[in-house]
C-alpha cells in the first residue's frame, strides 16, 4: 500500500490572488488612503478656519462651569441671639473682553448694560478694551447686591431684547456686615478681604470662623454634553458671645456722652484719652458688656475722619495715619496695664486677713504721713491732717495709705507678693481676646521699703482692666477665680451647639470668711461719707471701691480715675468697673467724674438685668459732707487721693467649685502654696503708663 503524501497546512500562502482579487485589494487600500486623506484635510481646514471658535467654546465652559464657591464666614452673636458681625452674599462683575469683541455688534450695548445696571464708567470700560482686548476675567465691580443682581439676570436671558450683550457674568461672594457699626468694636474685631480676623473675635476665632470653599467643574463629555461636578463649600461656624447688645448700648450710650460733654474741655481733643468699662457676671467669669472709648466704625475700621478734620487728615504723613489706627484698634481693657491706685486696697487687706499677719480687730493711727525707712522722705496721706485712729473697716472706708503702709510692714514682702500672684496681678487671665497685656509686678528679691509700701495702696505696679475684674469677682463671690471670657458656644450653620464654653474655675483664692468680711467694708464705700456714695443707685444694694492713681511722670497733673462696684451685697449677680484715663478737665483728679459716670450706667444697666433690689428699703445717695478737698500732696513716690468709710454685712453660702483650691482658705492665715508665683519682673511693659502707650 503507498503512503499518502502529507498535505502543508500553509499550502494556500502559496497560491496566488487571482488579478480580480488583487484590484479589489489595492481599490481598498486606495480608499483607506484618501479617507485618511480627507480627515486630515478637514482638519486643518477646521483648524485653520475655525479653531479659534472652538478653542473660545472650551476656554468659555471652563471659565463660566469651573468656578471657586466661596464659603460663607460664620456669624457672631451676642448672647440673646442677636447679630453683631454677619456675612450678606454680593456679586462681582466679571467682563470677558474677549467675548465682547467676538463681534463688533456687541460691544455697544454690552458697555450700556454695565453703566445702566451697575453704574461703571464706558470710559473704564474702552481702557480696558484697550490694553487688554485678549483678556477672559475682569473683576469690574465688587460687592453687588441680590436685587441689582437679579436685574442683570432678566437683562442677561432676555434674548429678544438684549440678544447682543455678552462676556458679562456674576461671580458669587460673600462680604463682611457689622449691623451696630461700632458696637464692641474692641471685642468684636474685623476681618479684611480675604476672611483674616484682625482683631477680637474675628482674630482670636478665625478658624472656627472661616469654612472651606467648594467647586464646581464643567468638562464637555462626548456629543458636546456639558457635564458638572459640584463639590459643595463648607461654611464657617456662628460664634455665640457672652456679650449682651443692650446692654453694651447702654454703656457705649454713657461713654459717649461723657466724652462729647468733656471733648475740647481743658484742651483740644476727645473727653478722654481712654474711657473704659467692663461689666462682668462674678460667679462665672463671663463679660457682659465691655468697651472703650476712642472706638470706631467696623464697617469703616480704617476711617478716622471722625476723630480729625479733614485739613489735619491731608497733613498727616502714612506713618501717622497707620499709629493712629494702631493706637483707635488697640482694646484698653485687655492690651493696656496701670497702676490701679486704690482699688488694690482690698486685696492688702485680703493678703493680710488669708496669711494671719492681720487678724481683723487691729487699730492704727494716721498722722498723715509716715517715714517707711531711714534716710527717706515720708510718705503722704491723701489727707494731710491725719485721719487719727483707723480700724481696718475705717482705713478701707477713708482709704487710708498710711494704715495700708502699716499693714504691709506686718504682712511682709514675701506673703504680699506671693497673694498678687494669687489673685492673677503680673500674669495673663486667658481672657479668649488677642493680645492680652500681662501688667508689672515688682520682685519681690529687689524691692525696696519705699516701693512696698507704696504698692499697699495700688502704686508702682501696672494691672488691666481684665486682671482687675477677674481678681475682684474672686474677692466677693466667696474666693472662687474665674477665667474671664467672652464666649459662650460655637454653633455650626444651621444652629447646632457644637461647643459649650463652660466658666474655668481655675483656683480658689481667699475663704468665705473673707470675702464676707471685704464686702462688708466696701460696702461702707457706698455709704455716708464714703468717697463712692455719690454713685449709688436707688433701690440697690451696693459695695465698692474707688481710685485715683497720678500717672508718670509725677507732678505732671495726669491722672487716672477709677470705679469697681457690685450688686447686690449679698450675693453679687453683677459687677462693674469704670475707669478714665485722663480726663480732660483742668483737674483731672477730680472723682466724680467716674463715679457720675459709673451711676449714670448703673441706674439704666441695673433695671435693664434684673438685678435684685432692696425689698422695701430703696438706697438713696446721702448728701455729701463738707470735708477738705482731695488735694495730692505727697512728696515723691507720689500717692492718690480718696476717703472712704465702713460697714456692717454678712454673707453666707459658699459656691461649689471643680478646681483645684490654691490652699484651704482658712481665715486663721495658713497660707497658700507656693505654686502660683508669676515671674515678677518688670520686662512686660506692654501697654505701660510710663510708656505713653
């Protein structure tokens, strides 16, 4: 049998195309060929002819579907709810010049529209044609209103009447609104264009303040659909403050009036160089009201032209204008230190009464002066003749230095400068506001017998306004101190609490037992002959302080005034303090200023809070008593002048509290810790009277 040939699998590669086969394939190729031939002709036809319209469509998505959504900055309240600082949505213009050339009919009634709705210049207009007819964003106009907006809008989709107006278009933002103006200026801070606090709230809560922006993306998907993604902003959270709107009015209201009677008094200038005022809830730390006069408008932060005449506003260099706005955004109340002058008293005697050098039931004599060391000058009561014997009640009462002097030599330098620490002199309160000043302590290892003793009745030490309130508050709430602090919760957008800011109770500073005792001779400031008494309210049970303190350099005539009191006796619901700082008056040491003041702001804030009243018993300011006028006297250091007299009243109830006690407040004197020294040196000088801040 013959084996069968093996039959290649790859026989037919080997035959050949028939001729018909052959020109069907070449045909093929050629019409191949000329198709690619003709697509790559028609593009460069549409390249060369028409590219510039479809590179305009793609730039035209990008520019009007991919687009920033700014966020919106979070509100300010005060404690009722109310706005003092909002974000309002506006409008920017925006003018595609490029779009507006694409063809000549519509340039014309393109410039008509921006004058006729939102009154820009042709003349601004045809500039910029000019020397930038190839730009696609011009910001022509910011801040446009929802109502001017939505007029363009029927302009912009009225195709039958405007057909020809192009390359104008609405970009969304958001601008800052402070509905009160200058109400809290100080505490409510501004921030500039682009959502940066500067001072206040606005700085020392910008994060929790400001969101994120979002986005919106167009892209063209095939078929020239136009497809959007839309990354939605993240608003800023709403700031609740412990700040109460009518009743920082109130204040403002009477700050105001004093400076405008006084204004170009003594000489040319404001009432004042700085008039102050804190109202504070005592048994919490919160600030309920708090200003300072020269303020100014939030809306406007860097106008000044309430302050100076125009004439002087030309003659002014940059470098003016700049100090003046630091100087008119600087808050008093937190960035500037002071020697407080009497109203340091009480904690003289706090320190004495906590550490048992004092025990209550000691008597001085005042031969109105004292020699505090040999070979220096004595050192003079504020009355010069002598107020005689003085029991502690008494020398609170007519304000005695030279029964304070007495006390300081018992008391000693080491326990008096260790109860300033205590009561928060010399380091910051944490007060939630920028730029906390820490005031001036002396050393303790470095004073001198002159400085101590004049330090027992408030001179040659600098405090704040804040340190003053937060220290007070602790001395009549029963010895608790609080942090003060101008926030109450943060709320997200749609109210939501976020964060409760709960009071910090960061120490216990004296017992109950003194407290009720240093209550009871400030109340007698109130009374009778009191220095304080021409401030009491009607109805109202109220204790005090006030203080006088002349300012460096001595003998120079400037003087700064000062009130601290509280309501009811009892169980203070409210504290308040006043100073003015340089008067402008021919006398400046005159005290009725800041006590009018004070009274003027109680009798109208005190009714307005609810604070309790006397049942059935009205107070009523007694008339003064002629006694020898409150000159200073004193050889240098120099000291303040006030009299001031005493009382009987008793508290009870002690507050609970989560700190830490600083020591176990036992009238009997053990003293405190050592734990809570501040630094004691004299390198802050923030803010510093001698300065001239």
């Amino acid at each position: 049998m013959s084996k069968r040939k093996k039959r290649n699998s790859f026989h037919f590669l080997k035959r050949k195309f028939s001729k018909i086969m052959q020109k069907k394939l070449v045909l093929l190729f050629s019409l191949v060929v000329l198709a690619f031939a003709i697509l790559i002709g028609r593009i460069i036809q549409i390249n060369a002819m028409n590219g510039e319209k479809y590179t305009k469509v793609v730039l035209d998505q990008q520019q009007y579907d991919s687009r920033v959504i700014p966020f919106r900055r979070g509100d300010i309240v005060d404690r009722n709810g109310t706005k003092l600082a909002t974000s309002e949505r506006v409008y920017n213009v925006i003018l595609d010049v490029k779009a507006m050339l694409e063809k000549d009919e519509y340039q014309e009634p393109t410039i008509k529209v921006l004058k006729d709705c939102f009154g820009i210049a042709e003349e601004d207009v045809e500039e910029l044609v000019e020397s930038s007819p190839e730009s696609r964003y011009n910001i022509l106009l910011k801040g446009v209103d929802y109502n001017t907006a939505k007029e363009f809008e029927a302009i912009d989709e009225d195709e039958e009447k405007h057909p020809n107006v192009k390359g104008i278009w609405l970009e969304e933002d958001y601008v800052r609104k402070y509905p009160y103006n200058s109400l809290a200026s100080d505490v409510i801070g501004f921030s500039n264009a682009d959502d940066v606090g500067t001072i206040g709230l606005e700085a020392s809560y910008n994060a929790i303040l400001n969101g994120v922006d979002g986005r919106e993306y167009g892209y063209l998907e095939e078929g020239a659909l136009l497809e959007r993604t839309i990354k939605e902003a993240e608003n800023g959270n709403t700031i609740v403050s412990t700040i109460d709107a009518e009743l920082q009015k109130i204040v403002e209201k009477h700050i105001l009036e004093f400076n405008e009677t006084y204004k170009d008094n003594a000489e040319k200038g404001n009432g004042s160089l700085n008039t102050a005022v804190i109202i504070a809830d005592p048994q919490s730390g919160e600030i309920l009201a708090q200003a300072s006069y020269p303020n100014f408008d939030l809306n406007k932060p860097r106008d000044i032209s309430a302050y100076y005449t125009e004439k002087e506003l030309k003659k002014m260099k940059e470098e003016e204008k700049v100090e003046i706005l630091n100087n008119l955004w600087r808050d008093f109340c937190v960035s500037d230190s002071y020697e407080p002058g009497s109203t340091a008293k009480p904690f003289t005697v706090a320190a004495g009464l906590e550490t048992g050098k004092i025990r209550g039931n000691e008597v001085y004599t005042c031969g109105g002066s004292l020699v505090v060391a040999e070979d220096t000058e004595p050192i003079n009561c504020h009355y010069t003749a002598g107020h005689g014997t003085q029991t502690i009640a008494q020398s609170i009462a007519n304000s005695c230095n030279v029964a304070m002097m007495e006390m300081i030599k018992v008391i000693g330098a080491e326990d008096f400068y260790r109860y300033q620490s205590i009561f928060g002199f010399g380091a910051q309160t944490g007060i939630d506001l920028p730029g906390e000043a820490e005031g001036i302590l002396q050393d303790p290892e470095l004073v001198g017998p002159v400085d101590l003793a004049t330090n027992s009745f408030g001179q040659n030490f600098n405090v704040t306004m804040e340190q003053m309130v937060a220290g007070m508050s602790a001395l009549i709430n029963g010895g608790n101190y609080y942090e003060p602090h101008v926030v109450k919760q943060i709320q997200d957008e749609n109210g939501n609490v976020i964060e409760t800011k709960e009071s910090v109770l960061k120490k216990r500073v004296i017992s109950e037992q003194t407290s009720t005792m240093l209550k009871q001779y400030m109340k007698t400031v109130m009374e009778g002959t009191g220095t304080g008494a021409s401030a009491a309210v009607e109805g109202y049970d109220i204790g005090g302080k006030t203080g006088t303190a002349e300012k460096y350099p001595r003998n120079s005539g400037k003087h700064l005034l000062s009130f601290i009191g509280y309501a009811p006796q009892d169980d203070p619901e409210v504290l308040i303090y006043v100073v003015i700082d340089e008067p402008n008056t021919e006398s400046q040491e005159d005290s009725s200023l800041v006590l009018n003041l004070a009274r003027s702001i109680m009798e109208e804030a005190f009714p307005y809070m609810n604070i309790s009243t006397i049942d059935g018993q009205p107070v009523v300011a007694p008339e003064q008593p002629d006694e020898p006028e409150e000159d200073q006297q004193e050889v240098e250091p120099q000291v303040e002048n006030e009299t001031e007299t005493e009382s009987q009243e008793e508290v009870s109830g002690e507050p609970s509290y989560e700190g830490e006690a600083v020591g176990d407040g036992s009238y009997e004197g053990e003293s405190y810790d050592d734990g809570v020294y501040g630094d004691g040196t004299y390198e802050d000088g923030s803010g510093d009277m001698e300065s001239g801040y």
